[in-house]
C-alpha cells in the first residue's frame, strides 16, 4: 500500500522537486545576472534625455555636462558598494541598489514634469549621482557574485554580462518607444522602474553557490551569448528600418515584443539543462551502486578539497592581520597572488590601470554623453540622434563581448598581454574622435560605431586586468575602486574641455548673427569645433601610454599570474621554487591550433588532482 501511495504522489512530488531545483540553482542565478546586468546600463542613454532636461529646466551646455558629470560620478563611486558586499550577502546591496535607482531617477521625473518646484542645479546633480550610484550596487551584486560561483569560466562570464549591459540602452529604447511614443520625460520614469522592479524579482536567487561544476555549465553560457547575439542582430536591422521609415507605434511594440521574447529565451536552456540534470540524478538513485559510486566520488571530492582548504584563523590570527595591515600596505606580493585591499591601492599597477581609465574612458565617455548635442550641431534630424545613441549601446555591447572573448584566447595561446590589446582599443577609438572633428559626410554614424565598441571593449578589459593581478578575494572592492577613474576623466574632458569649448563657441556665433541670450535660453552651437574634439583626443594618447607601460612591466609573466597560485598549492612549492618556475614562464607558449590541457603544466596539475 505504501509503494502504491508513492505512485499517486510521484508525479507531483516530482514536479515540486524539479520546480526546487530550478529556484535554487546556479543556472536560474546566472539568468537573473544576465536579466540584472541589462537592467544596470541605463546611464548610458542619457543622451535620450538630456534634451529634455536642458530645455525644461533652461539649462545651458556647461550646467548639463556639470549633471551628467554627477551622473558619472555615480555610476562609477562603487566602493562602498564593494565593501558592503565584502560582509553582507549580494542580496542587500541589490536592494540598495533598487531604492537608489527609483528615488533618483523618480525625483529627476518629478522636476522635469513640473511636479514639484523647479529643481536648483545641486538637486538636479544629488538627484542623478543617487539615481546612478545604483549602477554600482548592481554590477557588484550580479558580476561579483556569478565570477564568484563559475571562476573557472571568469572571461566569457564577464564579456556576456558586460554585454547585456550594453545592451540595455537600445532595448530600453525599444520598450520606450512601444509605450510613450516620443516622450523623453516618460523615458526618465521608465529608467528609474524597470531596475528596481527587475532586482527585486531576483533578491533570493543571487547568491554565491560553490557548487561543483557540470560539465555542461560551459556550453549554457554560449548559449546565452549566441542569444545575445541575435538580440544586437535583431536591434541592429530595427535601428536601420527605423532610419529609414517611419514606425508607429504599434510597429514599435512589435519590435518589443520580439525583444522581450529574446531577452527571456535563455530561461528556456536554464529549464533544459536542469530538468536534464534532475533526470540524471534520479537514474543514479535508482541504481544502488551508481548510489555508492556517486557518494564515495562527493566523499573523494571533499578529502581532496580539505587538504589544500585554508583553516580559518582564530581570533587572535584575526587581530594580527588587522594591526598589520598597514605594515605590509608596500610590500605588494607577486603578480597574481591575493592582494589586501591597501597593498592593490598603493601598488603600481592600481595607478597606471587608474590613469588609464581615466583617459580611455573619460574621452570615449564625453562623446557617448554628448551626441545628441553633436547630432543637433551637426544638423542630423531628431530620429537620427535617436539612432546615435540606440547604435552606441549595440557596439557598446560588441566590444564587451569580442573584448572579452578574444583576449581570454590571445592570452592563453600566444601569451598576448591584455594591455596591448587595450593599446589597440584606444588607438582605434582615436579614429572615431577624428571622424567627428573633422566633420567627415556621415562620419557621425561610423563614429558611434567605433566610440561604442572602443568604450565597451575596454570595460572587460580592465576588470579582468584587475582579477589576474590583484586576485579574487577583495575584487568587489578593487574593480569598484578602479572605476572611479572614469568619471574623473569624464569631468575633466566633458565639463572642463568639451563643455568650455561648447559653450564659448556657442556664444561667440550668436554674437555674429547680432542675438542676445535670454535668460533660461539654453545654447546651441552649429556646426562642428575641430579644437573640441583634438582636445579630446589627448586622452586615448596618455592611456596607450599607460598601458605600454603595464605591458612592459608585465609582459609574459603577466600570463603566468594566472595560474601562479594553483602551482603554489596543488603542486606544493614554496614562493622561490614557484618565482623559479616563473622565470622560466615565457617557454610555456601554446602553438596556433594547440589545446590548453596539451600543456605539461596542465597536464601535471589534472593529474595531481
């Protein structure tokens, strides 16, 4: 009677435990990372609306780049973030993040709609900077929790989740255009909803999970990069429809639809793969002796984990590490090794990856922030600026997944250094900058091709940079800490360079044409300024000079502080017999076509494992 009770409830019982597996796994996680990081890029289509604010609240060209400088400043001061997740766990600081994005954004809503008093300019700039220090608070509590739970497969993860975010601008703008039509004031209510709502959804499911891996985990995360894939496909060919013809807005919310359908497609491999892996367990189950095979395999497993695991100190190892801190901030470890978060601040490295930031992507950042203003200057129709901005966060998210993709292969097989891929990047981003000063026919299109993917591209780039010379313990920290460079070099070059220069050239065409500027009259400048945009390209010169600096400094053992600290471990060596081994790293080159595990030192360490 009882087996026969079991069978009636089987089905059921087997669906609630499939349904459980699916809640608590890492795949559902990674899908809601992918969902969060898409959410988190919405800063990047300022550009949208920063007409609107200009003209509704009278603004001239200096005070906008002031705000959208605070909008910067927010997006980028991550380190409290950083430092919150170092002790509580991801959910919280995402729940920070969703009340700092709907109160920012919300508030900027209310001032733009004349709900409330008009806004003095400091409000204006409170107001962003909080709605888009949200931006950090999300990244830390999706991207550090998914690089902490898949770290084996740390640069496809972070060039498919930095790509999403990429993406979000142009699918915002598509959700945008299906719902309000031409509103830019209803795009800033809709900036400030859609992450709120999307972190809430998914507070229980990040969580870092240490699971062991399956040996399909590798195979989900390209399929959700060959669906994000079709996703900018799809954009690209609407964008380019849209420039030609004119949508309604019913078109619009075709096109929505088919972008939501392909945001959400991924769920479908995340039930697959894990209604296969439900099934696999239940067939081992069955079997006794796959039973005690699968048991004694977990018990061999977790020996092998406990005799290279890290006893935790006691009380009193606590309070040394912490009265020594300090002492040991300069004497930085090798490359590779687990920096202290003081040892990676005052560490050369930390400042050159800084001064490059701050030039790469404070350049590539003021034009990203100032196309709807160039495209007015350079007399593009309204819908085009739109196109501007849509293309921006394609190509944005192009250079987040080739970037990432590609120097996680040049790495491993030709021991090719990141930095010099990040020189290439900012010499190629010089070519957008020169397109727009010298106001080549339809140059602007071609230029926020190449800025878009250029700004993009470099972001995987100096996170990963981060991870392999500083380590993984205190990277929500570090690469927060990072960031802070790009908003520094967007004040420097959008408020103080292209502002200034925006302005004042502004000013003096209306002088020729005999006009006066009423008060509350924003300015216009028509027609392009070569000096704005030479002055600009300053920027990419001084980070390609930091990075050939990185790169000669580093070179091949750069490489070699990947898996540095797997040979000190598994294999038992002391610091000098693994800087031996180091010495030696530039003979270990992988031959065009070669596999990774072809390597001796691979070889040795599966077999040691």
């Amino acid at each position: 009677m009882h087996v026969r009770g079991g069978d009636r409830g089987g089905p059921m019982t087997k669906m609630n435990n499939l349904t459980l597996q699916i809640l608590k796994g890492r795949r559902l996680m990674m899908f809601g990372s992918l969902l969060i990081m898409n959410s988190a890029g919405l800063s990047y289509i300022f550009g949208l609306y920063s007409g609107e604010i200009k003209s509704s609240l009278g603004y001239d060209q200096s005070t906008l780049n002031l705000i959208g400088f605070y909008k910067d400043l927010g997006a980028n001061i991550g380190i409290v973030s950083g430092l919150i997740n170092e002790v509580t766990p991801p959910w919280v600081v995402l729940a920070i993040g969703a009340v700092f994005n709907f109160f920012g954004y919300f508030m900027i809503w209310l001032g733009v709609t004349e709900r409330i008093a008009k806004p003095l300019v400091w409000h204006m700039c409170l107001y962003i900077c909080i709605g888009a220090n949200s931006q950090p608070f999300i990244n830390t509590g999706a991207l550090v929790t998914s690089i902490k739970s898949y770290p084996e497969s740390r640069g496809i993860l972070i060039g498919v989740l930095k790509g999403y975010t990429g993406l979000s601008g142009a699918v915002v703008t598509q959700v945008y255009h299906a719902l309000y039509g031409e509103d830019p004031k209803s795009l800033i209510l809709l900036v400030g909803v859609i992450p709120a709502v999307v972190c809430v959804i998914f507070l229980r499911t990040m969580r870092i999970m240490n699971a062991p891996r399956q040996p399909n985990e590798l195979k989900l995360l390209y399929h959700f990069l060959y669906i994000s894939l079709g996703l900018a496909g799809f954009l690209m060919i609407i964008i380019i429809i849209e420039k030609r013809t004119t949508f309604s807005q019913s078109q619009y919310g075709g096109s929505a639809a088919v972008v939501l359908f392909l945001l959400f497609l991924p769920i479908a491999f995340v039930i697959r793969d894990e209604y296969k892996a439900w099934k696999s367990k239940r067939e081992a189950i069955k079997n006794d002796r796959s039973l005690i095979e699968v048991t004694n395999g977990e018990t061999i497993i977790s020996n092998e984990i406990q005799q290279f695991s890290v006893t935790k100190p006691s009380d009193g190892a606590d309070k040394s590490v912490r009265l020594s801190c300090w002492q040991t901030a300069f004497q930085t470890p090798e490359r590779g090794e687990d920096y202290t978060i003081l040892q990676a601040i005052f560490s050369t490295d930390m400042w050159l990856i800084l001064l490059a930031s701050m030039c790469g992507l404070g350049g590539t950042l003021t034009v990203i922030d100032n196309l709807g203003q160039i495209g007015a200057s350079l007399q593009y129709p309204k819908k085009s600026i739109s196109t501007f901005v849509s293309l921006v966060s394609i190509w944005n998210y192009l250079g987040r997944v080739v970037s990432g993709l590609v120097s996680e292969i040049l790495i491993k097989r030709y021991r090719t250094p990141r930095p010099l891929i990040l020189t290439l990047t900012l010499l190629l981003a010089c070519v957008g900058h020169l397109l727009i000063a010298f106001d080549v026919p339809n140059g602007i299109y071609f230029a926020s091709v190449i800025i878009g993917f250029c700004f993009g591209a470099q972001w995987p780039l100096l996170f990963a940079m981060i991870s392999e010379l500083f380590g993984l313990k205190y990277y929500s920290t570090l690469f927060n800490f990072a960031a802070i460079a790009s908003p520094i070099g967007s004040y420097l070059f959008n408020v103080r360079v292209a502002g200034y220069l925006y302005d004042d050239e502004a000013k003096k065409q209306m002088a020729a044409l005999g006009l006066v500027r009423k008060a509350g009259e924003d300015l216009r400048m028509e027609a392009s300024n070569k000096g704005l945009f030479l002055h600009v390209l300053k920027g990419p010169w001084i980070m390609v000079f930091a990075s050939f600096i990185i790169m000669s400094t580093a070179g091949t053992p750069y490489a070699f502080g990947l898996y540095s600290n797997v040979l000190k471990s598994v294999l038992g060596y002391d610091q000098s017999s693994k800087n031996n081994s180091g010495d030696h790293c530039g003979g270990m080159k992988l031959r065009c076509g070669e596999e990774e595990e072809s390597l001796p030192l691979v070889r040795l360490l599966k077999k040691k494992l």
